[in-house]
C-alpha cells in the first residue's frame, strides 16, 4: 500500500466526478493520497488516466536511473 507509484481512483461526492489520486505518504498509519488529474464524468475513464500515470512513473524511473 506505501508504494509511491501506486494510484487510486475516488469519486467526488461534492462535483460528482471521479479523480486520479497518487500516494504522498503516510501519517499516523493513515495513507494520505492527493488528487493528480482533472476530474472525470465517470470511473473507467479516471481507471485509463491512472493507468497512464503508472506507466509515466515507470518510464520517468528507468530514465533517472539511466543518468
């Protein structure tokens, strides 16, 4: 679960849309996540955005280790 490249979809029950949320860390035991996208008008399209984050956080990772 403390895992930085990992993200989560949430549903905003203020706008009703959905939003890609990435792990910042931790406190006290509880997960702190903060929202990395724009909202969403429904789950499987905020499900693609976090896909292509992961591989985003993939390739940036290989290219800082290559330097």
């Amino acid at each position: 679960m403390n895992d930085p490249s990992r993200y989560i979809t949430k549903q905003n029950p203020g706008d009703k849309l959905w939003y890609v949320c990435g792990f910042v860390g931790c406190n006290n035991n509880k997960s702190l996540w903060m929202p990395v996208s724009e909202g969403h008008k429904n789950k499987s399209e905020a499900d693609k955005t976090a896909a292509y984050a992961m591989v985003a956080d993939r390739a940036a990772k290989n290219e800082v280790s290559a330097l």
